[in-house]
C-alpha cells in the first residue's frame, strides 16, 4: 500500500533540522529576550576616570550580559519546551499541511502561541501579579514566542518542503 501525501504529511524529510530548531529555538529565544529585558534595565555604562577601571567595568558587564543570557537560555528551555511540544509542533504540521509556510505565518502563529502560554503562566501568578504587570507577561510571551517562531523558522526551513505536504 502507498502512502499519498495526506498519509504522511507529519513526516520530515529533515529529521535533524527538526530536531535541532525544536532543541534550539525556545531557549534561544529566551536568552535574547533576557539580554533585551536586562539591558532595558542597564543604566549607563562604566563611570570610572579610568582606563583600568573602565576596562573591568565593561568586562563586568560582559560577563553579566553572559549570566543574563545562560539564565535567559535556561528558562527558555524549561518555559518554551513544554510549549513548543504541546502546542508548536502540532502548530508546525497544521502550517506545513495548510499554508506556504511562509516565515510570517510561523511568527503569528509563535505569537499567539506565546500570548496563550504568557496567560497561561498569569494565571498561575494573577493574585500576586500587580494589575500594571498583567499584560506585561502576556506581551512577553507574545515577543518571545514570535521570536521563538522565527529561530525555529530558520533552522528548519518548512517553506522549503510545504508544497509536498498540501493537499
């Protein structure tokens, strides 16, 4: 018995670019949003007369840039994982089977994902979660998992195979 498009349209042609945008993509993501977050945060730069004191003030915010990113990567993965095998891969075929799966269709979908996700987590917190805060997180989860969407995107590349899968 053969198998016709519609059989197998889950199935990857790119076994280990699946792999490695599912792996990468959610903590990626995180760790840019953390190093955006905390720069936001950031006031100035090294304000010693200095060279040598400049020097170690920039180096420590070199290396505070990495701890905020490794902590960004991290919870990326522990936050985002979670997300992308329950809602973005079963996403990603819907895309793949139904669409172009032009890049854009991938970041609007990550961003409602990512919304879905940032209310989710609100409710989890909404009593101690401050009114001005509340759509905060579900803003934060609409960046990141539009951001996450992209990476994703781009290490797969679903575009490239789509048209196999339409029916």
């Amino acid at each position: 018995m053969s198998e016709t498009p519609e059989d197998n349209w889950l199935k990857s042609r790119k076994p280990g670019r699946l792999a490695v945008a599912v792996a990468m993509s959610a903590p990626v993501a995180g760790a840019v949003i953390a190093l955006v977050l905390a720069l936001t945060v950031l006031s100035g730069g090294p304000s010693a007369a200095s060279a040598e004191a400049a020097s170690e003030g920039i180096l420590g915010v070199i290396i505070g840039a990495g701890t905020v990113m490794a902590t960004g990567f991290m919870l990326g993965g522990v936050i985002g994982w979670p997300v992308m095998l329950a809602l973005g891969l079963p996403a990603h075929a819907a895309l793949l089977r139904k669409t172009s799966a032009k890049i854009w269709w991938y970041a609007i979908a990550g961003g409602v994902i990512g919304a879905a996700a940032g209310g989710v987590r609100l409710l989890q917190t909404f009593s101690s979660v401050t009114p001005d805060a509340r759509l905060l997180y579900i803003a934060i989860g609409a960046v990141t998992g539009t951001l996450a969407a992209v990476v994703f995107w781009f290490l797969r590349r679903p575009d490239t195979d789509a048209a196999e899968y339409k029916s």
